[in-house]
C-alpha cells in the first residue's frame, strides 16, 4: 500500500431545489491508499452515498477534487465499480451472463475470467441459474462478480448486505475479506454497522451529522481472520460508537 489509489481534497457538495440549498458534504480530506480497504459510517443523511457517487464519477456536481490515481474523475468508468444495497440483476440473464454484461462468452478471455470469478464467488454450479433462484447473499455476490470483470482499480460498496438476514450478511462480510485478499482491490465500503465497519476494514471513517465532515478516522490494526469476540475487536468496537455517540443523532440509529 506505497501510493494513493484515491485522493479527495477541499471536497463540498450543496443540493440546490428551487430557492433552498441543502449542504451535505463539508471539506472532505482523504486519501486511500493502494490495496485499502475503508469502512464508512455516520448517520442517516450525512452524505455516505453521495459520497461514493462523487467518487464513482455519477454526480460532479461538487468544488473540490478527486482523483483516481493521478487522473480527475469526471465521469464513470470501468476503473470504477460500484455495488449498490439492492443487487440490480438482470432477471432474463443467467448468473453467468449478468457477470459478463455486454461481453461475449464465446470470446476465450472473457470466459476464463467469468469462471474465475464465479469460483472466486463461490457460485459453482449456479452458473446458468436465474436470479429468482438465487437467495440475497448469492445474488449480491454476483453482482460483486460483475463489479469485478473489469478489474477496478477501486470497488465502491453501498450498504451492500443491508438487506440481508444476520447470518447470510456474516457470511457475506468473509467472502468480501476472501475476495480483497486474493485481489487487493481498493474498496470504500459505506455501513451503518459498526461491527461491520471494523470486521473488514484498515481504517474507519466517521462523518458528523449534515453537513458530513470527517469527524475522526480510525486505524483498525488487527490481524486477519478476525475474532468478534476478542478484546482487541472489542476496544476498537468500542472506539468507533464513543465517536457516533458524540454526534447530533443517537446511537440508537446505528447496529450495535
């Protein structure tokens, strides 16, 4: 992790509807590095989303700058995928053919690198099922898959197991740590779980309430795999909530 995969400087972002204005976003400071992984949480409305659509090239309605690298994000890209909490499959498509999108499998590379996501997703065997036949967890892991094929150089998740039962989302956040092992992946993942926040992450950023700013960041310096239960999990557990409980919202509004 030597150079910055993302930098956001002097970052403000103001809703404009008719003579009202709304400022959500107040000088965001960061850089990510090269193979981070950044839990992002605060409360409802505090621009988490926005956030990551900045970054992701979907709204460049901000001052402020944002770079990929070196290069100012000024539109989408494949340098830049994007898992939202809903999984977004095509249903008429097969699990295979939404994780290849408009890319042929007939074509040698393209097939190779589907397979290896499918196992890396661990999918086998579901590759020419459908999404209604898909649980939650499986259908969001396709849609990881699809995030991949392009191979992004920073992958941005959106409360991505929001919607998923206990047990499936625990099991969600290993095959996410699984996949940002073997790949290294940059990922910004935005969450309104604490436990989650510091289960994956190297560092966790906590924004104030509206307007966000970065109220503190984080650095979660525990080894992998990770034990929920362990004193260490717990104090940096603990860190986290004392930064949310000092906040305009309670920490009633957080999973704890």
């Amino acid at each position: 992790m030597s150079s910055a995969a993302l930098t956001i400087r002097q970052l403000n972002k103001t809703f404009r509807s008719n003579e009202t204005a709304t400022h959500v976003l107040d000088n965001i400071e960061m850089s990510v590095q090269e193979g981070e992984f950044i839990s992002i949480i605060g409360p409802s409305g505090c621009g988490k989303s926005t956030l990551l659509k900045i970054v992701a090239g979907l709204d460049l309605e901000y001052t402020g700058t944002v770079l990929l690298g070196d290069r100012r994000v000024e539109r989408p890209s494949k340098e830049k995928g994007f898992i939202f909490q809903e999984h977004r499959l095509f249903p008429w498509l097969t699990v295979e053919r939404n994780i290849a999108g408009e890319q042929s499998l007939k074509k040698p590379e393209v097939r190779r690198k589907v397979d290896e996501l499918i196992s890396l997703v661990k999918l086998q065997g579901f590759e020419r099922s459908y999404p209604k036949q898909l649980s939650g967890g499986m259908s969001q892991r396709v849609a990881i898959a699809r995030a991949l094929l392009r191979s992004p150089e920073v992958l941005l998740l959106d409360e991505p197991f929001g919607a998923l039962d206990a047990f499936t989302r625990s099991h969600m956040q290993e095959v996410l740590l699984d996949i940002w092992r073997h790949n290294r992946t940059t990922m910004l993942f935005v969450t309104h779980d604490i436990d989650e926040a510091v289960f994956l992450a190297n560092r966790v950023v906590v924004l104030d309430a509206r307007p966000g700013r970065i109220k503190t960041i984080i650095p979660i310096d525990l080894p992998h795999p990770r034990k929920r239960t362990g004193s260490s999990f717990q104090e940096l557990r603990k860190a986290v909530l004392h930064a949310l409980e000092k906040l305009e919202e309670t920490k009633d509004s957080y999973e704890i």
